[in-house]
C-alpha cells in the first residue's frame, strides 16, 4: 500500500532521468500515489544513420503521460532553478539523468533528491557500475537508492534491493533485471519517506570502488589476457559501447565470447575456423567468437563471416585500426 493509503500525504516530484533504463520507475512513479509534476531529461539529440534528432525515452514516456518535460542543456540554468522552485516539489528522484545536479539545486525539493543507483554503495560509485561489476566477476550486485549530494555518489543510503550476476550476463541484460527491481525499491524509498518512517543511514568509509564512463576506446579487446578476463570485459561493455578489435586494420565489432579452458596452441588474438566454430587464442586459454559486426555491416555469427574473411594460418586479430 502507498503512502497516500495510509493515510500519508502524496509527495509532489520532479522526476529525472533519460534512457531506457530510467523508463520503468517513471512508470512505476506515474502509478504511484505520488504525484509526477515534471520530467527533467537531456535535451533531444541527433542520432542514428540519418541523424534525425530524437527525444530520451523518458521524454517520449512523459510526453505521452501529459507531464511537463524539462530539457535544459544545464541543470546550472538560472532559468531551470526558478522553474523548479516554482514547481516547490518534495522530492526529486534521479535515474541515469546524464548530468551533475548543482549544489543550488540540491536544496531546494523538501526532502532533497533521491538517486537510484545500479550497486551496492558503497561500491562502484560511478556512471558505469553494472558494467564494471561484470568486468571485474563480482558473483552478486544489485540497486540502492540514496540522497544525492555534492560528492560522487556518496550520500547516505536509504535502501537496497541485490541482484545475483549470472555467468552469462551482459550489462545489458542486468540493467534490464535492475531497472525493474530498482524502480520498485525507488517507490518504496518515496513511499518510507512520505510516511516518515525512514531515514538514510551514512555510507561505510570501507569497500569503495570506482567506475568511470566507459568509453569506445576502453571496449577495445585485449588478447593477452587470460580468456575469463576477455569474456567478461566483452560481456560488461555489452550492448555499449560493445566490444571491438580489429582484422586487417578495419574494426570488427563482437558480441559475446565463449571462454575455453586451453589455448589450443593458438597465440594471442590468432584465428582458428573449424568445425567447433571460429576460435581465438588469449594470453591464457581460447574463446570461442559468438557475432561479429565487420564495419558497414550487420552483425551475423563467426562462421559466416570467417567464410568470407578466410583466415590464412596464423593470422591474427587486433592489429592497428584504420
């Protein structure tokens, strides 16, 4: 039961956020008992082949909800901070918003902002925490939503909802198992605030880790490494910014491998296409190619593409990119 059926009252917010991620708790918020007054998303932005310009999934979700969509290009605008005083909400809950809110406008909701973050704080403070989860093989992650303050996800916590990592998962697919788990702790945290009844508690100074954007030059594959660590960092940048090598100086983009105990007697990123699929050494042990995308082209499975490529003995990939 909501805050409003127990006799509570609703509280009035600003919702931020804008990707897809962000999607399911601004349904859940827009079913609540709580009252979405606005949406603060980035603004529209060219994309896609066309470059046709296009609103953040969360705008189009508003927009069909009839609630008042804000875009400023900075949170900082004087013209933003005047609008959200005047819309005098209590509360501001963030998912994925896309940009530092100022301490000018950190104050100003009644019970402050209230960010839903894809970890278990205090580990992976960062923009890419699901991601660096996989990379790094934690065994088990979740969501924890806390009051924003100045510092990088550092405020105090007021709940927390975890989330086993399958050994098969992409960051793709555990954002989608997230987003929903953490939209539901996100209304329970509004709800526990509306009633009174909770409070954040200050994050522990032990167990802090980082995880920084990660950007298109940082999916690059590495084949020295061991083929468990190439498995995951590929599995963990998964669908973006989607892992990338290159094969005779043009980039071929993959989706997830399959890592295999030996080497095979392949040499790091040497090719191998057999009747067990198309392999390809590590530093330690082999993996097996899943898809592949060879530049201006659709993805399609190793196989296929190694028929056209025809590997010759040893050659290899991961040489310099054109």
């Amino acid at each position: 039961m909501g805050a409003a059926g127990r006799g509570e009252s609703p509280l009035r917010l600003l919702f931020a956020g804008t990707p897809d991620v962000a999607v399911p708790s601004l349904e859940l918020l827009l079913a609540s008992d709580h009252e979405v007054v606005a949406v603060l998303t980035r603004p529209d932005a060219r994309s896609g082949r066309g470059r046709k310009v296009s609103r953040s999934p969360v705008a189009e979700r508003a927009d069909a909800a009839g609630v008042p969509v804000l875009q400023p290009r900075s949170p900082r605008e004087p013209e933003f901070l005047e609008r959200l005083t005047e819309l005098a909400v209590d509360s501001a809950p963030v998912v994925a918003y896309g940009a530092l809110v100022p301490q000018a406008a950190l104050g100003l909701p009644r019970h402050g902002w209230v960010n839903l973050h894809f970890s278990l704080l205090p580990a992976w403070r960062g923009a890419a925490p699901v991601q660096h989860a996989i990379m790094a093989g934690d065994e088990l992650t979740g969501a924890s939503t806390f009051r924003l303050e100045a510092g990088l996800d550092t405020g105090p916590v007021y709940g927390v909802v975890t989330e086993p990592i399958a050994p098969r998962d992409t960051a793709g697919d555990l954002l989608g198992r997230l987003s929903i788990s953490g939209a539901r702790l996100l209304v329970a945290t509004l709800d526990g605030i509306a009633a009174g009844t909770l409070e954040p508690r200050p994050q522990p100074a032990e167990g802090v880790s980082l995880a920084p954007r990660i950007e298109p030059v940082d999916a690059r594959v590495d084949w020295s490494l061991p083929a468990h660590v190439v498995d995951r960092r590929v599995r963990g940048v998964t669908p973006a910014p989607g892992a990338w090598t290159t094969w005779r100086g043009d980039r071929l983009r993959l989706g997830p491998v399959e890592p295999l105990p030996t080497s095979l007697g392949l040499a790091s990123g040497e090719v191998s296409v057999g009747a067990t699929g198309v392999l390809v050494g590590t530093g330690r042990g082999a993996v097996r190619l899943g898809e592949v995308q060879p530049a201006g082209k659709r993805m399609l499975p190793a196989p296929d593409w190694a028929r056209g490529a025809r590997p010759a003995p040893g050659e290899r990939l991961g040489g310099e990119a054109s």
